[in-house]
C-alpha cells in the first residue's frame, strides 16, 4: 500500500529519476527547476510514498490564465499562488509500478486539493494515446495545444470544477 503526501525537497532525486524514465530528455523538467518548484508551489506537488520510497507524483501549478504554456515546466515564476485554475504539469508513476491505480490516485487526491480551494477547473496536456484515460476523470479533449514541448504534440484537456 502507498500514502499519498505533500513533496518535499528530501524528495528532489526520486522525482527527477521518474521525470526523467519517464519523459526523456527535452520534455522531463529538470532537476534545478524541480528543486525550485518543491519550494515555490509547495501544496501543488504530491507524491506516492510507498514505505519511503517515491514510487510516482503529480505536479499542479495555479494560474489565473487556464492556459498551459511551455514555460511552466521551465521555472516557476507563472505560478500564482490562489489562481483559480490547475494547471497540471506532470503525472508520473515509476515504471515498476504502473497500472497499479497509483496514477488515478494521485489525479483523484490533486483534484480533490483543487475542490478545496474554490478553484474554477484544471488544465493539462497530453499525448495523443492518453485522451481517453482522461476522459474518464472528466477531461475534455480541447484539440492540440499551442504546446510544442519537446518538438511533439499534445493536446489540451480541460476539467471544470463544479462548484
């Protein structure tokens, strides 16, 4: 079983070595920015601790713009702490421990922290083989975005918050 917890910086080299595995170079955020964000969006990135060890994680910023633009994965000076939408950055769970549920937990308790505080709806990108495991949260497929991360597509994916 996991628990699912506020990162912190004590947490800095697991969710580097995830991003990485998972993303690859010219799409992962980097190590020095992630160090950053632990600091700057405190209360929007969670991970999945299993007995210690970070075995996934889920990256949010606020913003008051619902709009995703590359330069959030850069560095955190677009997040604006009370912004009224979520922007999702990263989903990742360690390679061994996919398809354990452990990412729609991680989605499920950040979207609950969104709920809590009052905001509007969450946003994210992603590719195009995710869209349907999206939808299932409620998700609507936007189209592509304006994104060009990593020289790839992603498309947009929107959830208002009832409120």
């Amino acid at each position: 079983m996991y628990q699912i917890r506020r990162a912190t910086i004590d947490d800095l080299q697991e969710i580097s070595r995830i991003e990485m595995d998972n993303f690859g170079e010219g799409v992962a955020t980097s190590q020095d920015v992630f160090s950053q964000k632990l600091i700057q969006q405190k209360g929007h990135i969670f991970v999945a601790d299993k007995e210690g060890k970070v075995i996934g994680f889920i990256e949010g910023l606020s913003s008051y713009e619902a709009h995703l633009k590359d330069e959030m994965f850069l560095g955190t000076n677009l997040h604006k702490e009370g912004g009224p939408w979520e922007i999702l950055l990263s989903l990742v769970v360690d390679q061994n421990y996919q398809s354990q549920g452990i990412g729609r937990g991680l989605l499920n308790y950040q979207l609950a922290i969104c709920k809590e505080r009052g905001q509007e709806g969450v946003l994210l990108t992603c590719r195009d083989y995710l869209i349907d495991y999206y939808e299932h949260f409620g998700f609507e497929n936007q189209g592509l975005s304006d994104s060009r991360l990593g020289g790839l597509d992603w498309y947009k994916m929107l959830l208002k918050l009832s409120q």
